[in-house]
C-alpha cells in the first residue's frame, strides 16, 4: 500500500528526514516511536503533502503510484488520512458541514453524485455512536472550544466517516485522559479491517497497549534507527531512547 | 501541489469580473455637466409638480456650497462634476404588461446575470421592481400590493400620484444639507423606489429592486423612501450588479426610511457593482447616504453584504427616536484587488431603552483596504440605552489592510455600550486540514469565509443568502496568500 524509499525532506534549509525507508501492507498496524524533534510529525506531513516540506531525495509510492506532484486534496481523495496533532479552529463551519463538504468533495473526484442527505445521516448517526459521541457536538463549530480530548476525538470521528485506506494518526494520544484514550483506541479497532492500514505516531508506550501494532518503527535524528513488534515499545518503555541513539545504524 | 502565491496571483488575474458586459439599448441623455438650468430640465423631464422642482434647486443651491468630506480612510480622484451626464433613460419609456413587451436585449441582460424575470416572478411571493439606468421598466404583483393598500412603485411615480406622503417624508431623514453627496443627490436623483406600507399591514412578500448602472458615463442618483405606518411590516431587498467600464463611475444613492410607532423595516441589500479591474483602474465609487428614523416601539434592522464597488462610503444608520426603539446593523464587506471600503453604521440613541446592535464582518484580500466606522451616540435623554458592537475582521493574504474606528458618545449615565473586536486571518494550516480532508483551496476558503460570515448571514432571507454566498465565493477566488 505505501512504500518509502530513502526519503530525504528538508523544511526552509533544514533537512529532516534523512532516508527513511518503510513499507505499510493492507490490514498492518505500524508504530512510529522517537523522541521529540526526530521527525515523526515531518513524516506524517510529508506523506500528507504539506507544502512546507520539501522532498530532496527518494520517493513515496502509495498503491504504486508516485505522490511528488499529487495535491493534498487528492491524496486524501485517493484514501489518505491524518488525524493531526494540533487541529485547527474553523469557526462557524459546524463539524456536519464539513464533513459532509469533504464527503462530497471527495465523491466529485471520483465522479459521484452528492451523497443523498438521508444517508449522510445515517452515516453520521453510525459513526458517532461507534465513537460515543453526542450528536449535540456535531452542530459545534469546527473545533472551537473543544477540549485536547474533544478535538482527537472529532479527528477519530472524522476518520471514521471518509473511512480512509492509510490512516496516519499523529500523536492522537497526547492530551487524552484515559477513558478518551480508550475510546479513541476503541474507535480505531473498530474500525481496522484487512484492507487498510494505521500508522500511529507516539511517545509513549500507552496508546500501543490498547491498539497492538504489528510493527513499531524508531526514528532518531530522520532516520529508521530500530524495527521490531511490540516488545520494541516495552524495551523502549523501560530503557527509554538513549541507548538507541548511541547504537550504529541498522 | 496544492498553491503557491505565484499561481494564485496568476489565477487572479485572469479572474474576469462575471457580469462585466455592456447592453446597447438606445437611451436618452442629456449632455454632461451641472448647472441650475440641468436641475430644472431633468424636473420638467420627469414632469415633476413645481414644489420638487423648488426642492431640488434648493438642494443644489446648498451643494454648491459644500466641499467634497476627506476623512474616510480611501484614496481616489475626485469625480469632475461637470463630466457627468445626469440624466439618461432607456428610450423605450412606457411600462409593460407583460415580459413579451420588454426589449429583448434588456431581457438577455437579465438572463446573463441569472435573475430572468420570470424565474423572479415565479420566486414565491418577489416582486421585482427594476430600475435599469434610472427608469423603472417593469414592476410586478403591484395589484396584490394594492389590494392590501401597500404602494411600491417609481419614486417618480410617487411624486405624482402620492405627493402628500412624498412632500411629508422625503428630506425627513436625510437632510439635503446632510453630506456632500446627499445634497447632490436632492438635487439631481434620477429614479429610485417608493414604498408605504399602511398601518397595521404586514406586507405579504419581500418587496425587491434590481439597480444596474448601465449608459457609459451617467452617474447614477437613486432616491429610495420607505414609510412603514404605525404597526406595520415589511422586509425590502436590494441587489446590484454593474457591466464593466473603463472610467469611474459615481453613485450616490440616498435611502431614508420612516418606521413610525410599532412598525417594523428590514432593509437587505447584495451590492455587486465593478469593483475595477486587476491593476485597480475603473470600478464604481459607491457613495451612499442609508439612514433609518424608528418612532416609538419601531425597529429597523439593515443587512448588507459588499462585494462590490472600488470605493464604498456608506453607513447605513438609524435614529432611534421613539422610546423602546430599536437598531440593527448586520454586514458583511468584501474587499479584493484594490478595492477600497470605509463603511459602518451610527447609532443615534434619542428615546428611553432604546436597543443597538451592531455585527460587523470585513473581509480583505489582495491589495484592498477595509474599514469599519461606527458612531454609538447616547443622548442625555436616552436612559436605560444599550448597545452591543461586534466589528470581525478576515484577512487574506499579506498586502491588505483591516481597519476599525469605533467612535462612543454617551452622554447618559445608564447606558451600556459593549464593544468587541477581532482579528483573524486565513492560516495555510486551516487549508491544509481543509486539503487533507480532501476539499481543494477555493473550496476551502469559501468554506471559512461562509463560516466567517454566518452570523450576518443568517439575517438575510433565504433566496438572498444563496445569492450572497454565491457572491462571496465568487469575489473572493484565488486570493489567499
């Protein structure tokens, strides 16, 4: 499904990705671990297509085909989602309408009529029950006001709803007390089938205890430094990044 | 890739003003410049009764002495006075029956501007007086109107059938002393609409008027009355769009409206005039005096929504004389390019627990500059006054300006007056989550800016506010920096 090959990206003259290599197949859970300032929130961007980042080297393949020269917009057409770190306010713009504007958007793109209103809220009703979410909220401004815990949810939510092929979840679990983080983790289980995949961007340990992923990946100073499967988390749990940044490169 | 400001700057220039074409229809028009004799022609033409022919001198006598005001926040060149024709009508005066009467260049006028009569005509419940140039051509449901005693025709019209409502009420509001232009525009106005609902009525539809500036070089000086009699009801919308011209054009309209005891007005209006091309030559100078008198338990509510014109200078306003009155002022003001806008409203509070409320949303980009100016006035008699000013500011883009001046005068110790102000601009972070959720740029500033705009929105009637938001996308595309 995604492959990256030797990415390099640099935002301004700073280059921060300095050869990642990975592979995200159908149905996998990939773990993307490292301490501040290694570059898992570039990646995300990157894969994203985030116009500040440019690419210098290597290539991003996303169901074979090349992303370079594709616009955000049409990534996410294609099934590519984020859930963001920090979520934007956009006041006035209730979370039904943006949804249903992107929905539709995305349904254009592939030459498909508007989705019928009667539908769109029936998806709406699903998806905010999987989620436990109270539909009051939905007639909210975008965002505004929401608390840490809220606005991931809102982002969870709204993946449910596009119901992407490459879910990348940036940091999801930062600023969730723990009944959010398990009915985030809830969310995405749910919502894992054979045919797509997550990458979750973390920290810590925590978030992996609830969703298990097959692969965790450290990255330290834009490189891969370390692959495994969960017990890296533990290893990297207890022992913290330290001695990972001292090892040679893998 | 998703924009660069080098593509959006090229995107907006190719961006063509949509209803930038010009009607060739035969008119009559009187040769350029300005003088007694000109008044006293363009009185006879219109074959008004001696006491507006008297009125209209006297108005000129008084902006003969007047200077042209400088303290706006806009920059232009002085329109010459004596350059401008003022009078000019299409040809074919005599009103019609039927739309297969109406000349057919006129109809397809209409029809490239998306508002074909007969789909206004089908509209539940919009009649439509328009005044193309300065003579209405065609007015509708007149007869419905008339069983229920409401008048809505031609200012002209008015004149001479109605003079005891016309002579008793216009000047009440705006002085001819009032301003520069309100003076000019007593002098010279052309044709505009009449309105009177009688008392106790609540009119049964919104009452409409389509202006288009049209004859190469005429200013345009409509003249709007509408009398609202004690505890009656009507909502008034109004909507603009221009052809494109090379030179400037002037307008300066003049609207009063009269809301005795009880009653109650509301005034919407969608201007989309020329705003000037892309280096900001030509474009409509929209100089506008709207001024609303509310009497005891009247309200007034103005809703405007400004995409259009290089310079607007309008402050619709109210008096809220009478005790318990209220005011209303809901904007929404676009500037693109290098347009300009100084607009806002006054409140003047004269009666006891008289009620304000201002909304005001500007939004810039490009190269334009957006002003609001606002006067909450609180006489020493007004106790118990309250109002509440809430001036919202977008911008797009790094080289356009967002100005406020609130001015406050409260010379009654009981009054409230809340002020708030805010300052916001289009991140490339809100158009990246947009993009990443798969909506495009233009989508997803039309997305933002509707959600800016919401509030005022929301005031307008329903057909109206699909036009304005229309209208908002269309003004603002491809110009986020």
């Amino acid at each position: 499904m995604l492959k990256i090959k030797d990415l390099h990206a640099r935002v301004e003259d700073k280059e921060i990705l300095k050869g990642i290599n990975l592979e995200v197949k159908p149905g996998e859970v990939h773990a993307i671990m490292g301490p501040n300032g290694s570059g898992k929130s570039t990646l995300a961007s990157v894969i994203a297509g985030k116009e500040d980042f440019e690419i210098t080297k290597g290539t991003i393949l996303f169901e074979g085909e090349e992303l370079d020269e594709v616009a955000p917009e049409e990534r996410a057409h294609k099934g590519i989602f984020l859930s963001f770190q920090y979520p934007v306010e956009i006041p006035g713009v209730s979370v039904t309408n943006f949804m249903k504007t992107a929905i539709n958007e995305s349904r254009k793109a592939h030459g498909k009529e508007d989705m019928p209103a009667s539908k769109m809220l029936k998806l709406i009703r699903e998806k905010s029950e999987l989620l436990d979410i109270d539909r009051k909220f939905l007639s909210r401004s975008l965002n505004e006001g929401f608390s840490g815990g809220e606005k991931k949810r809102n982002e969870i939510f709204q993946m449910a709803m596009l119901e992407p092929k490459l879910a990348i979840l940036d940091e999801t679990d930062s600023g969730l007390d723990i009944d959010a983080l398990r009915i985030v983790a809830n969310g995405v289980n749910k919502l894992k089938s054979k045919d797509n995949a997550v990458i979750l961007i973390t920290h810590y340990q925590r978030l992996l205890e609830y969703i298990i992923p097959d692969f965790v990946h450290v990255i330290h100073d834009g490189k891969i430094v370390k692959s495994g499967t969960k017990e890296l988390a533990l290893e990297l749990e207890e022992k913290g990044y330290d001695w990972l940044k001292k090892e040679p490169v893998v | 890739m998703a924009y660069t400001e080098e593509e959006l700057k090229k995107e907006l220039e190719t961006k063509e003003y949509e209803y930038g074409f010009y009607t060739d229809i035969e008119s009559d028009t009187f040769p350029k410049g300005l003088n007694e004799e000109v008044v006293i022609a363009l009185s006879k033409k219109k074959e008004e009764p001696e006491w507006m022919t008297l009125w209209r001198l006297e108005a000129f006598k008084i902006w003969k002495e007047m200077t042209e005001p400088e303290w706006a926040n806009i920059h232009y060149q002085k329109p010459d006075f004596q350059d401008i024709s003022y009078y000019s009508a299409p040809n074919k005066k005599p009103k019609y029956e039927s739309l297969d009467e109406v000349d057919p260049e006129l109809l397809d006028t209409f029809k490239r501007l998306g508002i074909s009569l007969d789909e206004q005509k089908k509209l539940a419940g919009v009649a439509v007086d328009i005044v193309m140039d300065s003579v209405s051509v065609a007015t509708t449901f007149k007869k419905t109107l008339a069983e229920k005693g409401i008048i809505f025709c031609s200012i002209s019209e008015a004149i001479k059938e109605h003079p005891e409502l016309v002579k008793k009420y216009i000047g009440s509001v705006v002085p001819k002393k009032d301003n520069f232009y309100a003076a000019l525009n007593s002098a010279v106005f052309s044709d505009g609409s009449f309105c009177y609902i009688p008392k106790g009525v609540r009119c049964p539809m919104e009452l409409s008027t389509y202006f288009r500036i049209n004859q190469a070089g005429t200013g345009q000086f409509e003249r709007t009355l509408v009398i609202a009699d004690k505890g009656s009801y009507v909502s008034y919308l109004e909507g603009c769009t221009a052809p494109s011209r090379d030179e400037n054009q002037l307008h300066a309209a003049v609207v009063e409206l009269i809301a005795l005891d009880d009653a109650e007005i509301k005034y919407s209006t969608v201007q989309n005039w020329f705003p000037g091309n892309k280096e900001g030559k030509g474009g409509v100078y929209n100089f506008v005096t709207k001024r609303g008198l509310c009497e005891r338990n009247a309200k007034i509510s103005w809703t405007q929504v400004e995409t259009g014109s290089a310079i607007t200078w309008k402050y619709p306003s109210c008096i809220l004389k009478g005790d318990n009155s209220i005011g209303e002022f809901y904007s929404i003001a676009v500037t693109n390019n290098f347009q300009q806008a100084d607009t806002g409203t006054k409140m003047v509070h004269l009666g006891k627990n008289t009620k304000s409320t201002i909304i005001s949303k500007g939004i810039s980009a490009g190269k334009s500059q957006n002003s609001y100016r606002g006067l909450v006035q609180v006489n020493s008699r007004a106790d118990n006054a309250r109002n509440f000013s809430q001036c919202d500011s977008l911008l797009m883009g790094n080289e356009c300006g967002a100005h406020t001046f609130p001015y406050i005068e409260a010379k009654n110790k009981s009054a409230q007056i809340e002020h708030e102000a805010t300052t916001s601009k289009i991140g490339e972070d809100q158009i990246f989550y947009c993009n990443q959720r798969g909506i495009d740029t233009e989508k997803a500033i039309a997305l933002i800016v509707n959600g800016f705009s919401k509030e005022v929105l929301n005031k307008l009637p329903m057909e109206f506010a699909v036009e304005a938001q229309k209208l908002l996308e269309i003004s603002l595309e491809g110009s986020v920096g």
